[in-house]
C-alpha cells in the first residue's frame, strides 16, 4: 500500500524543517561512529578500573573482541512497573555470557511514580526527572566501555528520558526491554466511581483505599492506558522494542526470554558484527511520524504531546504541534482502553494489541513500512506475536482480526474517524486537548472563567459549594517555570462530578493533566504559560471564554487582552521542599511546553 499522501507531506515538511539539526547530529553521529569500538582508545588503566569487578567476565572485558552491553536500569521497588526490573541485569549477563559476549550495568537512573506523587509537592519534581534521567544515563554510558546499551524503563518521565539518551549516544545500538503490565485487578470504571463518591463524602477513606489497592494491586504496569502504557506502546511501533514485547506480564516464561531475546538482538547489532544499527539510524523523522500515529490510534496519553518533541530534538528532529493535529485529522481511533472505554491494557492485548494494529494501519498506507527497527529492515515484521518454543522466543503471525470489537477495532469500523487530540490555538495562546474519551456535545464549552492558581484551590472552592453554575476552570501557573507543571490529575473526580450534575465544564490550564485524563473537556499546556506572561495571565473572573475543540480554538471572547495588565502569583513557596531547591536552575531555563519543555536538550 503507498504512503497516505498526508502522512507524506507531515513528514517532508518535518524532515525540512530538521534539515540543519538533523544533518549536524548525523555528522556528529558518524564521526562518534567512525572510532570503533570504544574501549580500543582506552589505556589499560582505565579499562583495570571498568572490569575490575567483573569476575569470570574480565577476560573477556580486557581482550575486547566481543560486545559488552551497557545496561542503564530504572529500577526501583517502589514502582511496580520497574520492580520487576530487579533480577533482569543477572539474565542479560547470563544471555550475554552464553552467546559468548558480556554485560554490565553501567548506571541507574532516577525513576518517580506519578501515581504516589499526584497531587503532592513531589510532582513539581516529575517533569523534570525526564532531563536528570537523560543525563544520568550519559553519565553512565560516558565511561566509554560499551559496544551497545540496554535501556530497563517503562513509566512516565522514564522512557522519554532515556530515548534522549539513547539519541545522545546514538552512534551505539540501543534496545528497549519493557517489564510488562501488572495483571487485570478492579476494573478501572469500578475504581473511578469510589474516587468520585469519596470526592463528594458518600464513603470514607476505608472504602477509597480498598478500590485503590484492588486496581493497583502487583508487580508490572499500571493497567489503564496512561503514560507509562503509551510509551510502551510507541517503543514498539518506533522500533525500539523487540515485536510484541510491550504487553506480556511480569515474571512469566515468554517475558523471560523476550529478555532473553533482546540481549542477543543487541549483541548481533553492534558494530563488531555485520548488522549495525545504531540508534541514530533508528530515530529518523519517519520513526517519529510512526510514533504520532501510533499516539492517535491508541487514544493515547496527551503526556506525549510535550515528551515526543524533546525525544525526536535529541535526534535533530523537530516536531510541531500541527503535526500532532494534523495526523490526527486522518488516523482513526482504534482502540478504548480506559479512560477511553472500560477495558485495560491486558484486554487490549489479548483482542490482537499492537500487532492487529500496525498490520491495519500498514495496509491503510497510514504508517511509514521502510524504518529501520532493532528487529530489522520494516515495521512489517510487528505484526508477528512472539510465542514460546522450547524455552525461546519464536515469531508467529499475528492475528488479521480484531477478537473484541467491544476493545480493539479494524480501520473499516473505527471507535472514531479521528486521533481525539486536537491543536488549540487563539487569543490564549496554543495549547491541545484530548477529545477521545469526552462527549461529542461537550466538545464545545462557552462560558464564564473561575480563575484560580492552584488545584488545591479549586477543589477547595467545590467543598465551600461555590461551583454551582457553568465555568471554564482556569488553573494558572503551573507551567513548567511557574512549578515544573505538576499533573492537575486529582482534578478529575471533582470537574467529572460538576459535569455529572449537568453544569458545562471545561479546565484550562498551563499545566498538564494525567496520561489517564479523561471525560472533561481540557485545554491543556496552555503556551505561553503565566509565568512567561502569557494570555493566560490576563483573564479575569467573568470573562466569556470559549473552548471548541471542532474547530480548534481557545478564545476569551470580546475582551482584548492586550489591554490588561499581566497577573502575578506568589510562586516564592514553589522553590523549597522536597527537593524542589535542585531544580531552580531548571525553572529558570526550561523552554515552552510546546517545544518539549526541555532543560538538557
């Protein structure tokens, strides 16, 4: 099938626009390349420091004939889906040992649950754990030993992290190797509902920590489709996974040995071999035009409207908002995975998952079949399920039908004709909004603002029962210089019960909803952001706004804007306590979120 001639013009006009970026990074790229294997320019010294601890692997080290892999791990216990990442750096060694080659962690890196940090002082910290993880993971590859990387990440901040760096270092192969999702729990519309009663008082703590343990409840992935799944699933129609590795659960056989797999795929792949890929060949401008159709067919997490353009600028590729709209505009939404609709992510799988799709969507002419994966040559190759055969991976076709209409849909009979993100633009600025999973007559909001400068404001306003009448919510400051734009996720159960009595209401905010946002309508990364003295600091109480996410405008209606004075907000608070003193050379150089909202690149 030939390239949709939309998915074309997005990508020449990204490729144009990357012209001058990408050339320098490929240039920088091959010169990296053209050393050789790196631990050759190493004096004998400094490599007796490397394997100085490496047992019966240091004979190996020291001879350097065969690749060692530089494992960079995210792993903690207090993420479930990172925990299982524990015991995955004794299996690549031992797979790496038995193909005759070695491995090495070379660094961890910090990794934060946004689920134990929503609503606290330690989101201010999220978004930029994102730059702190690319650069820990330089400082672990910058000792120069490694002939490829394994990178052991999967939620939020992590992965975008670490594709930043695996771009920075991308004259060496990298490979992505995911844990899995935590098995089906308390089905995610039974979870909301407690969060929405405890939200109004109909039960207690008691019964709201019941539900929650229930849904969260093991080892692996947060089941909805929030961030930490979208990234999985963009690893896998990006090339950087093995094909069918983002779903399989934790500490099971076929998970085992996708780790198993990946090691020897990362061996076979570096420059001491006959297959070099490295990763700067992988993450072009038609890898990442992969990625954003893979983002709208999955109704996926608006997170990665502010994570994919900092990712693909560690890459010298640059993307723009309208390149998220307008692929939008033409890739159906083909999934309902809550917030979206009532099943998680393991259903999602089991109904034909990310292989149905890719084969779908590669019919369709809707994604770019030529990219180069860790796999190999073709995208085609993603359509395959990974089974097991004695104890090993073994690719089988996938399946050609969806097996639950009710989860997962062909392109003939779409959940909806378009992605569900949308490009806002007007006299507030630019900003996106997530349509997938709100209301087709909530789709356009007009009507009064309610300003308010924190979220902890706003729901403090809806136990006092002064919300009571249609309102735009407007939240400002929480940009990434105002606070380091915290997720305003405890938000939805208190705008999802207003909207539930029957008022109109929508959120605007500078800041960032959850990758699991959902039924309200919200205009979200709002730029430029108050602190920076955007239009969004000159609305006042009142004030007419009006949201319409069909045309794609945020407007404050009969007002000119450019006669008010800019608000100002006390942020001295913002910059002390858990942490948050670290970050202050972060605020004050982040760039807008529309950019990425990146520090390190």
């Amino acid at each position: 099938m030939s390239l949709h001639p939309k998915i074309a013009e997005v990508t020449d006009r990204i490729r144009a626009r990357s012209e001058g970026p990408r050339r320098e990074y490929l240039d920088r790229m091959a010169r990296a390349a053209a050393e050789g294997p790196r631990r050759a320019h190493m004096t004998c010294g400094n490599q007796a420091h490397a394997f100085a601890a490496m047992g019966q692997d240091k004979d190996a080290l020291a001879a350097g004939r065969v690749p060692n892999i530089g494992i960079i791990t995210a792993y903690n216990d207090m993420l479930s889906a990172h925990q299982p990442f524990e015991n995955y750096p004794a299996l690549i060694r031992e797979a790496a040992r038995a193909a005759g080659a070695t491995a090495q962690v070379a660094g961890g890196v910090p990794a934060m649950c946004d689920g134990v940090t929503q609503g606290q002082t330690g989101m201010e910290l999220s978004l930029f754990s994102r730059d702190v993880i690319a650069m820990a993971a330089g400082v672990g590859l910058s000792h120069n030993v490694f002939d490829a990387a394994i990178y052991l990440g999967v939620c939020d901040k992590i992965v975008p992290g670490l594709i930043i760096a695996a771009a920075t270092f991308g004259y060496i192969p990298s490979v992505f190797l995911p844990a899995g999702p935590m098995v089906s729990g308390l089905p995610n519309d039974q979870k909301a509902k407690v969060r929405q009663q405890f939200a109004t008082g109909e039960v207690g703590r008691d019964e709201l920590m019941a539900a929650e343990m229930a849904s969260y409840h093991g080892p692996g992935t947060c089941t909805f489709y929030g961030t930490a799944n979208t990234n999985q699933m963009l690893m896998e129609f990006m090339g950087m996974h093995l094909p069918g590795a983002s779903f399989v659960n934790p500490n099971t056989p076929l998970r085992d040995a996708l780790t198993v797999a990946g090691t020897e795929r990362a061996l076979q792949i570096t420059a001491l071999g006959n297959d070099f890929r490295p990763a700067s060949d992988i993450l072009d401008e038609r890898t990442f035009v992969n990625g954003l159709v893979g983002l709208m067919a999955t109704g996926g997490s608006t997170n990665l409207v502010i994570h994919l353009p900092a990712m693909a600028r560690a890459a010298g590729v640059i993307l723009d908002l309208e390149d998220f709209s307008d692929i939008s505009e033409i890739v159906p939404l083909m999934a309902k995975v809550y917030p979206n609709g009532l099943a998680d992510v393991n259903h999602f799988h089991a109904a034909g998952g990310l292989g149905f799709m890719i084969g779908e969507l590669l019919n369709a002419g809707l994604l770019h079949d030529d990219t180069v994966t860790v796999a190999g040559d073709g995208l085609e190759r993603y359509t395959q399920e990974p089974k097991l055969q004695d104890g090993r991976v073994a690719y089988a076709p996938g399946t050609s039908t969806t097996l639950n209409e009710k989860i997962l849909r062909p392109l003939t009979n779409p959940f909806h004709a378009h992605g569900g993100l949308t490009q806002l633009s007007g006299n507030l600025g630019r900003g996106v909004i997530k349509t997938s999973a709100v209301a087709e007559e909530r789709h356009i909001i007009e009507a009064p603002a309610r300003i308010f400068h924190t979220q902890e404001a706003v729901k403090e306003a809806f136990k006092a029962g002064t919300l009571t009448e249609d309102a735009i919510i407007v939240v400002r400051f929480q940009g990434p210089k105002s606070n380091g734009m915290p997720e305003l996720h405890s938000l939805t159960p208190t705008l999802a019960v207003l909207q539930d009595r029957g008022l109109k209401v929508a959120l605007v905010t500078d800041g960032r909803m959850s990758g699991a946002s959902g039924k309200v309508p919200s205009a979200i990364h709002v730029c430029p952001e108050a602190a920076d003295g955007g239009p969004i600091a000159k609305i006042r109480d009142g004030d007419i706004v009006r949201l319409d996410a069909t045309k794609g405008t945020i407007d404050v209606i009969d007002v000119d804007l450019d006669t008010r004075d800019v608000a100002t907000a006390d942020l001295t608070g913002n910059g002390n306590g858990v942490g948050r003193e670290l970050f202050e050379v972060f605020r004050q150089n982040v760039g807008l979120a529309a950019d990425g909202a990146g520090v390190a690149v």
